[in-house]
C-alpha cells in the first residue's frame, strides 16, 4: 500500500472506528486493490480516523486514513485515546433538533438530509429529531411553543433562506418570551438566542449558508455543524408603528428585489431559476418608487462599506464593534452613562425616486453573485449596509447590475449611495393610511397616481419589502440592528490557508 504523512488537528477530526483489515482496499498507483495476505497477517488490526479535508472554493469533505497495527491492544489505546480528545470538544452537539423543508428549491430537502447528511451525523455519534414541515410556518410556530429545546445542542434547518427565517423566527420570539421581552417594542434590547442554528442549503439561493460559510454545499455545511463551529450573526428587527413585522439577517430590499420576489412568488413551479425570470421582468419594467430614507450613520465604529477588505473568519472588525457595542448597552443602562444616548446620534434624510433601496446586513454573497450586494458587510458588528439606487437610465442600472459579477465596484456610480447604519427608516412618498386595508390603499393610490400620471402604466405606487425571500406587506418601515443575536454552526468565510515554504541555503 502507499504510505503518507497526515496532520489533522484534533478540532478537525470527526470520528474514529476500528476497521476490518480484510475489507480494506488501498490505492496503489491509482489503482483500488485488496490488502496483500502478507500484510494482512504482519497488520491484522486497523483503525480508520475521519476527518475535514479542504477541497475548492471553500468545500469540505469527510477524508479518511487507516492505521495498521501488528496489536490488537495497541489499536485500542490508540482508538481510546483519540476518543478521549474527542470528548473533550465541547463545543461539538450531540443532540439536535433538525426542521426539513420538503417544498424550498427544487424540493430535494428530504432527499438531501438522506443522502449527504444522514450518515455523517450517524458517523459523529450525533442523534437527531427530525420534523419534515407540513405547511409554511410550522417550523416557526413549533419552536415557538412546542419543542423542548433544553434537549438540544442545536437546531438545524435543512432550506433556504425562508426556512432559515422561519426557524430564527421560532427561536428568537421564544427566547423573548420566556425572558419577558416585547417584541414590539423597537427600542427594547432582545435577549440572545442560545442555542446554535445549522443551515443545510436546499433552497432557491441559500445566500445566508453561502455567505456565512463560502458555499452552498450540503456536506460542508453539516461538518461545520460537526465540529461544533460557531459564529455570531447580526439581526434586523422591522417595524411597523409600533408593530412588530419580521426580522432580518441577509437582504431587506424594496423596489428591485421586492418586486422581483412578488413576480417570482407566482412562478414557484419553475424552482430557482423562477428568480431569472423575475429578475429580467422587472429589470425591464424599470420602476421606480418615491419616499425618503433616514438613517443613523455608523461613525463610531471600524469599517466601512467601500474598504476592500472582508469579513472572514475570526473577523476583527466585527469582535471590535461587537465589544463596543456591548458597552454602550451596559453605559445607556446605568444612569448618568457616558455615551451619547442612541437617538440624540444625528439622522440622515435622503429623499427621492429610487429603484431600489437594499439593506444588507450581510454581503448576501450567493452563487448567482459572488461578491454579493454589500462585499465589505460584516457578519457581526450590529450594523447594516443601505445602498440606495436612484432612478437612472437601464442602461445605467445594469452596469451597476452587471459589477455584482465582476472585479469593478458596484458602489462607484453617480447614482448610488451606500452608507452603512445602526438604524433606518423608509416612509413612502404616498403614505399607507392605518385604518385601511393595505389592498385598499393600493387601490386609492393607485387610482390618485394615474390620475396625475394618465399615461402610467404602474400596477402600484409602493413597492413591498423583499425580507430574506419573504414578502412583507407595508412600505412604511421601521428597522434596528441587533448585534450579535444570533449564533451559526459556521465560522465565517476561511482565508484560503497561506504555505511559506522556506528554501533556506544549506551545505551538505
Ligand atoms: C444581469 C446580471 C445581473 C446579475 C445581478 C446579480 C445580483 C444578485 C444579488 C443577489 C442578492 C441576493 C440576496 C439574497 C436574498 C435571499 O435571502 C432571497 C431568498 O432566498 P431563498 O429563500 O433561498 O430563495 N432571495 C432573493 O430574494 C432572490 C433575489 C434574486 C436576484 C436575481
Ligand atoms: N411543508 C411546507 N409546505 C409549503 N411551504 C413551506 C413548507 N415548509 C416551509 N415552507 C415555506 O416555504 C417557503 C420557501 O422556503 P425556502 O426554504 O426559502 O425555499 P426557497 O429558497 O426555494 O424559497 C418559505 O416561505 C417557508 O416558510
Ligand atoms: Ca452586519
């Protein structure tokens, strides 16, 4: 057989079993052959180490190495001796509490939690409750008042980004509750959620597991949960006039990507590809919106939306920020605190025709974009990006379009702003009236803009909130980061891995 040097650290490993050495099958010169009898009878006992082994852009794979023993007892200090390290891994789940979406995608959640998931958690020593959804919100309103989660090490949500909602929803509402916090309330400081949350991607665009990981791929994502990986994710809370909507984590977009969601919504048939369609469709219909934007820059913290250096793994700037961050919280809550209470910072006010108004809290990085809407957002450091696009020719939009795929900044164009913020509000330019059905406003309005605009062809004056791929049903929004609510099974986008090799000059 061949014969190799192998180091895996310790964090790395996911399991280790002894092994048959009849069964095995080595590699010799690219070819598979059974053991030698020799070697057979000199190494009759095995053990096989698994472990994480890094291939392309950011995918994990389950690596294996078999280690021959000519004793049966030394194979077992060994094996023992691994699983002692093992054990003491704290960080790493054994119980989880796992939520599949038979419908997101191109409804295969069911078939890939089977085929790619299944058996390396059987691997891991990692027992599962598994609930596949019978209807939308089921996952929501399960973790919001049925399951045990003392149970649990985790919860994992085998979708898109709307299960993913759907199981943060569950979980930080019920983390509310039982701390006796209002959600209602938009100024009032949510308590963290504990338990970790694992995204296995199986959705339309997965951009929350691709940009917290730095790729949609099953089986990286259910190593990371392996492991025992952890990072912090900032969340979004809107509100509406003291009302309490939905939360955010990746893109809260209205005009472009709302409108884009509401058509495609219609097209579910078409699986992923209904957002191409969409994403053409609206593209050409080129609508515009009126309102104004008020926000509170950002300006005490580390970075920036236009700094070319990311967030990655261990990121700096979002422990910094998220250390600042905590502390303004303790100052505001003695009295007499030294910092600047939160609404005496000073508000921005943008006014005018946009075609989309994007908040990302994330780079909301994804196949179809790479680089994302926001490249230079931070996964952790309670602030969000608004990158407001005002009304400008097609021509124009997709170029700025286009640079989501390419080298060039997106940000660079007379007709784009992007600022980076703790808090923002949107009032549309023709106000939804409270005591009214939104529908019935539309109508209104409607009827009121065609009659100033007899030639427009406009189906609504307002646009919706595209809220991470769910619809929001008012324009007028209200919207607070909180920093750090959130934990993943994730650790950020890794840097690929630099070797020096030293060629030192030597005499022999
Ligand atoms: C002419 C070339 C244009 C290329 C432009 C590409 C720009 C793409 C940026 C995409 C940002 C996506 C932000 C992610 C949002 C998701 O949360 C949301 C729901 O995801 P899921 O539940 O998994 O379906 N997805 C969308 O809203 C789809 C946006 C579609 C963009 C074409
Ligand atoms: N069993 C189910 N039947 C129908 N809808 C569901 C079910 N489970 C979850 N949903 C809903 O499906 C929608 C899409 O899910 P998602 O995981 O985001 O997939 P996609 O990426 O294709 O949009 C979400 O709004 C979610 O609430
Ligand atoms: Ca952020």
């Amino acid at each position: 057989g061949s014969f190799g040097s192998h180091c895996v650290p310790v964090s790395e490993i996911i399991a280790v079993q002894e092994t048959e050495v009849d069964n095995i099958q080595t590699k010799d010169e690219g070819k598979w052959q059974k053991m030698s009898q020799k070697t057979v009878e000199t190494y009759p006992y095995a053990f096989t180490v698994f472990y994480v082994e890094r291939a392309r852009q950011h995918r994990w794979r389950c690596g294996n190495v078999t280690f021959f023993c000519s004793d049966g007892l030394l194979r077992q200090q060994w094996v023992q001796a691994i699983k002692e390290q093992l054990s003491l891994q704290t960080c790493r789940p054994k119980h989880l509490l796992v939520y599949i979406n038979p419908y997101g995608g191109k409804q295969q959640g069911k078939q890939i939690y089977e085929q790619k998931v299944v058996q390396l958690f059987t691997l891991a020593s990692i027992s599962t409750d598994v609930i596949v959804t019978e209807r939308a919100n089921h996952a929501r309103d399960h973790l919001k008042t049925e399951a045990d989660l003392k149970k649990y090490d985790g919860i994992v949500c085998v979708g898109g980004d709307g299960m993913f909602s759907e199981v943060i929803h569950g979980l930080i509402s019920r983390t509310q509750t039982d701390s006796g916090v209002d959600q209602n309330c938009a100024h009032e400081k949510l308590v963290q959620c504990n338990l970790r949350v694992g995204i296995i991607p199986a959705g339309s665009t997965d951009c929350i597991c691709y940009a917290t990981i730095g790729i949609n791929d099953p089986v990286t994502s259910a190593l990371h949960i392996i492991v025992g990986d952890s990072q912090a994710l900032d969340v979004c809370s809107v509100h509406h006039n003291d009302t309490f909507l939905k939360y955010s984590v990746s893109l809260l977009g209205y005009g472009f990507y709302g409108d884009i969601l509401a058509d495609s919504e219609k097209k579910r048939w078409m699986g992923p590809a209904r957002y191409d369609f969409s994403g053409i469709k609206t593209f050409l219909s080129h609508h515009y919106y009126e309102g104004t934007v008020s926000f509170q820059p950002a300006t005490d913290i580390l970075g920036n939306p236009r700094d070319k250096t990311k967030c990655r793994s261990g990121c700096y700037v979002c422990q910094h920020n998220g250390q600042l961050f905590s502390e303004e919280i303790r100052d505001e809550s003695v009295e007499g605190g030294v910092s600047e209470n939160e609404d005496e910072r000073e508000w921005k006010v943008v006014k005018g025709k946009f075609l989309a108004i994007n908040a990302a809290s994330m780079s909301c990085a994804c196949p179809r974009s790479p680089k994302g809407l926001s490249p230079a957002a931070h996964l952790a450091d309670g602030t969000t990006d608004i990158i407001l696009v005002r009304k400008c020719s097609r021509l124009n939009f997709l170029r700025h379009l286009l640079r989501h795929t390419s080298k060039d900044d997106q940000f660079d164009l007379t007709f784009i702003e992007v600022h980076r913020v703790r808090k923002f509000k949107f009032t549309p330019k023709y106000c939804e009236s409270e005591d009214t059905d939104v529908k019935d406003v539309r109508k209104k309005l409607f009827s009121q803009i065609c009659r100033d605009h007899p030639a427009c062809s406009c189906t609504s004056v307002n646009s919706n909130w595209n809220c991470d791929g769910e619809i929001l049903d008012h324009a007028a929004v209200e919207v607070g980061v909180h920093c750090q609510l959130i934990k993943l099974f994730a650790r950020g986008i890794e840097e690929p891995m630099l070797y020096l090799a030293l060629v030192l000059p030597c005499k022999l």
